[in-house]
C-alpha cells in the first residue's frame, strides 16, 4: 500500500493559502442584496444587461400610467360617454320636437296648350316656408321608464369603469412585480457567479498546491460556467420582464422599476378576514354586477309600457308666395295676403297585436334579468372565494419569506464552513457544492415568496377596491 507523501514546507504554505483566501471570500448576503438592488447591479435601476436605457418608474407611476393608456379603461370610458349621451336623450323625449324647412323655385320657359307653345307669365319665383312641432302627450310611462334605464345604465358604465381602473391597475402591479423579481434574479445569479469564480481560484490554488486533484478545478469551471448561463437567463428574463411592464403602462420608451421598490416588505400588516369580507360589497366586481341588475331590471320595466296606448299632438304651419324677384326683402314668414296654413292633429295609437312582438320581448327581458341575477349572485360568491384564495397565499408567502431569509442565514454560514474545511482538506469538493446548491436555491426560493406576497397583496386591493 503506497503511503502519501507528506506536505513539504512550501506545499503547507500553499495550502494554508488557500484556506486564508478561501475563508476572506464571505458568502454574499442575498437578503441585503434583494432589498438593496443597487448594489448587485452597480447601481443600474435604470438598464440591464447590453446597454439598454430604460427610465425608473415607480410603482405609483405605472399604476397611473395603465389606468389612463390601458385599451380596457378608454374602452370603459368611452361606454360612460355614450350611456350620458343616452340618459340626454331620454330627457329629450319630454321636450316637442321642432322642424323647420324652407325651399324656393323658379319656373320659366314655354307650355303647349290647345296646339300652341303659350310663354309662362307671372311670378317666376316661388318660395316656400313651414314650421312644425311635435309632442308625445302620453306614452303609457314609456319615457319614463326609458329615463330610468338610462341612469341605471349610466351607473352601470361607471361601475365599469372603476372595474377596468382596478383590473390595470392589478396588471400594472403584477408585471411591475415580475419585473422586480426578475431584476432580483439577476443579482442572485451574479452572486452566485462570483462564489463560483471564487471557488475556482481557490480550487486552481490547491491544484496547483498539489493537494487536489484536477477534477475539482474542471468541476468549478463547470459550475462559473452554469452560474454564466443562470445570470444570461436572468437578464433575458428581465428584458422580456420590463418589455411587457412597457406594453402595460402604455410607455413608448422602455421603462423599469425604480430601485426604492426593490425594498418594499411584503410582511405588512392586512385587515383580518372579518373585515376584508365586509368590504366586499364594495368591491368593483359586486359593484359592477349590481349595477347590471339594475339596469336590465329598468330594461324590463320600460319594456312593459309598449303594452299601453299613446297619444300624440302635432302641429304644422307652412307659408307659400311667389315673387319676380327673390330678394331677401321679399321673404317674410308671414305677411301680407299670401296663402298660408295651419294643421293640429292628435294621433291615439294602440297596438292590439303586432305578432307577439312585444311578448317574446318580454321573454327576453326576463330572461336577460334572471341571469344578471345569478350573475351577482355568483360574483358575490366569487368575490367570497377569492379572499379566502388570496388572504392565504399572502399569509402563506410571508411565512416562506420568513423561512426563507433564515434558510438564506444558515446556507450561508454552511457555505463559509464548507469552504474553510475545503480549503484545509477535510472536506470534499462534493459538499462545497452541495452548500452552494442549497444557498441558491434558497435565494431564488425567497424571491418566488416575495413576489407570491406582492400579487396576492395586490390581488386582495383590486378585490375589496381599496389599497392594502
């Protein structure tokens, strides 16, 4: 059995060396460097990796900026313009209508009477001018009823657009969040490629020292390489990340978040369950439901009124004379001997049967009504859901967070160890990977937790309509 030649003088000295500059190379605080972001990037909260220029936003600013470029919120808006524009109308309806018309002509030439051309004589101009008015003295409540269906439907379009603000807002937040996250990412994958770097020195020094073996230099290039390839994924993500925060916030220019974001806690306190649910009637998705009942349910009872009769008043004055010339001097409504004429009439109208028109109409309406109910019904029931869903995955993410920042810890004093113990021999290459496995998966574990605890904090603010 061959013995193993002891250490010579210089060897001791390398491989004391070695552990000195392994034990200098301190595991890299992840919990600092996730909440000051600054820092792991150089200070770049405002471009990533490749040169980029993209402009800090903060988390406010998106939020402002999606609920006014979003298409859903113009869309909503637009739906208030035209429901006012209607409920106008339908006060409209109780005012006469006013139409007034004039025309003017001019004959000349020959007629054939009797077998002879004869030439036109007279007045080659003649003009014309009415007026006429029009009023609906009875409609059976139709308008009405019209009217109040017209301000349920206002209310309803307004509820939508709280809704559509609410729903880019939550998108707004979720993208910023992912944008954060993957910007965390990067600063996990570069403090992993500096631990790698690191190891492979100090695996090349003891090579070199003679007191391992060349596959653990080749095992540490392998791992400054996937650590290369982890940080490249993680400034991809963080392109695709800020690209789509862009897209939401409806910025021409690339835009990132701001580096102060980078440290909000998601440990906050929330309202407990009891007063959570007591917002949800509040919430825009209740509130939107409630107002679509009540506007199909004002549909439904403006349908009704086309089952009783309507009366109408009409009148018209028209006015006619004829000049040989047209001159403004000449055209007066009423003067004079020139033929004119008065009409009032009254129009009762009552449809008996119009092919059960109005009664399939009322099937719709009824229709339309009892799913707009259930529909509420089942958004209550939704919203009810959702709290629970989302109150527990933020309780749920701010105790990984916890769980995470002390696994973090002790990975970290398990990786310094593991490294002194490498440096001295009396541990294997194996272990001290191992340790550093650990170490990142937990950073990347803390950074799914946190980003988990910002959506569903965000989720529960578009929920209860408030901010959390």
């Amino acid at each position: 059995m061959t013995r193993r030649p002891r250490p010579r003088p210089a060897t001791r000295h390398a491989v004391l060396a070695a552990a000195m500059l392994a034990a200098a190379v301190p595991a890299t605080a992840v919990s600092a460097r996730l909440h000051a972001q600054a820092a792991v990037t150089g200070g770049a909260a405002g471009g990533v990796a490749g040169g980029d220029d993209l402009r800090a936003i903060t988390l406010a600013e998106a939020v402002a900026l999606a609920q006014r470029n979003a298409p859903g919120v113009v869309q909503a808006h637009g739906g208030e313009r035209s429901a006012a524009a209607a409920r106008r109308t339908a006060l409209g309806a109780y005012m006469p209508s006013l139409t007034l018309n004039a025309s003017s002509g001019r004959t000349q030439g020959v007629q054939f009477f009797q077998g002879q051309l004869i030439p036109l004589t007279g007045n080659p101009w003649n003009y014309n001018n009415g007026l006429g008015t029009s009023l609906e003295l009875f409609d059976g409540g139709r308008r009405w009823q019209e009217l109040s269906r017209t301000r349920a439907a206002e209310e309803q379009a307004s509820a939508s657009v709280v809704q559509a603000r609410f729903d880019a807002a939550l998108q707004a937040k979720q993208q910023y969040y992912a944008a954060l996250a993957a910007r965390e990412s990067e600063g996990a994958a570069r403090a992993q490629l500096e631990q790698a770097e690191q190891q492979l020195k100090a695996s090349t020094a003891r090579v070199a020292a003679g007191v391992a073996t060349k596959s653990d230099s080749l095992r540490s290039v392998i791992q400054v390489g996937n650590a290369q390839l982890a940080l490249l994924t993680a400034q991809n993500d963080l392109r695709v990340a800020t690209a789509a925060l862009a897209r939401v916030v409806g910025s021409p220019t690339p835009v990132a978040p701001a580096a102060a974001d980078t440290a909000d806690a998601i440990d906050a306190p929330v309202p407990g369950e009891a007063e959570l649910e007591a917002m949800l009637p509040k919430g825009p998705a209740v509130q939107l439901a409630e107002a679509a009942v009540a506007a199909t349910a004002a549909g439904r009872r403006a349908q009704r009124s086309q089952f009783l009769p309507t009366l109408t008043v009409n009148y018209n004055y028209s006015y006619t004379q004829g000049s040989r010339r047209f001159t403004g001097g000449d055209l007066w409504l009423i003067g004079g001997n020139n033929p004119n004429r008065q009409n009032m009439t009254f129009n009762f109208s009552y449809p008996l049967f119009n092919g059960f028109q109005r009664e399939q109409q009322a099937v719709q309406v009824d229709v339309a009504l009892r799913t707009a109910e259930a529909q509420l019904r089942d958004a209550r029931l939704a919203a009810r859901q959702q709290l629970v869903a989302q109150l527990r995955a933020l309780q749920g993410a701010q105790a990984r967070s916890r769980v995470q920042q002390a696994t973090i810890a002790a990975a970290e004093e398990d990786l310094r160890v593991q490294q002194q113990r490498y440096a001295l021999g009396v541990s294997t290459l194996l272990d001290l990977l191992t340790s550093q496995a650990q170490l990142n998966q937990a950073r990347q574990a803390l950074i799914q937790a946190r980003l988990d605890g910002r959506i569903a904090r965000a989720q529960l603010s578009a929920l209860v309509g408030r901010e959390l």
